[in-house]
C-alpha cells in the first residue's frame, strides 16, 4: 500500500513537473525545469533525471518500455516507478503533439 501512495504521489509530481510547459510550444515543446527545493531528496533528483533521459531518448525516436533496458539515469528507480515515469513523460509528449496541431489548424484556417 505504502509502495503504491510513494508511486502514486511520484507519478503526480513528474507530471506536474512536466506540465510546466513554456507558453510558445512551437519553439520549445520540452518541459520547463523545475525550481528544485532548497534541500532536494536524492529520490526527487533521481526521479527528474529520470524524467529528463526518457524526454530526450522518446524526442530522439528511440524505443522505451517495459522490455528494453532503462536509460542509465532510471537505474535507481524501481520497474513501477520508471514505468509510471515512462507513461507521464509519454502522456505529456502526445499532449502537446495534440496541443501543437490544433495550433497548426487554427493558423492554417486563419489564413
């Protein structure tokens, strides 16, 4: 139970991590930085590391899932964590997909 909160609440903080997009996502759909807390807890490090090489390695047309190996700096996670991160980063990359071609049919109808 207390295994599924600490994934629960992890999961929750990555994606509103990762929902603090700038407002102009055309030219940078990457997931703005977080201002971390003054004495960060080496998990929330890991877990934004972690968080940050799925970014790059998905945006790169590299492959993740369940059964590839983990970026490097997911090692420390446990499989449900890496997984849960894997999904919010994946979520959050098909949302502003989403977000950029309404953007692009609303120019496009404009015009």
């Amino acid at each position: 139970m207390r295994t599924r909160t600490t994934t629960a609440a992890l999961g929750a903080a990555l994606l509103l991590a990762l929902t603090g997009c700038s407002s102009d996502e055309a030219t940078d759909p990457k997931p703005a930085a977080t201002t971390a807390p003054a004495n960060p807890t080496p998990s929330a490090d890991v877990a934004q590391a972690c968080s940050d090489a799925v970014y790059e390695q998905l945006t790169n047309g590299e492959q993740l899932g369940a059964d590839q190996p983990k970026p490097p700096a997911c090692e420390a996670l446990a499989n449900d964590e890496y997984l849960d991160t894997l999904l919010a980063v994946t979520q959050q990359l098909s949302k502003n997909a989403r977000d950029q071609l309404e953007q692009d049919i609303e120019d496009a109808a404009q015009q």
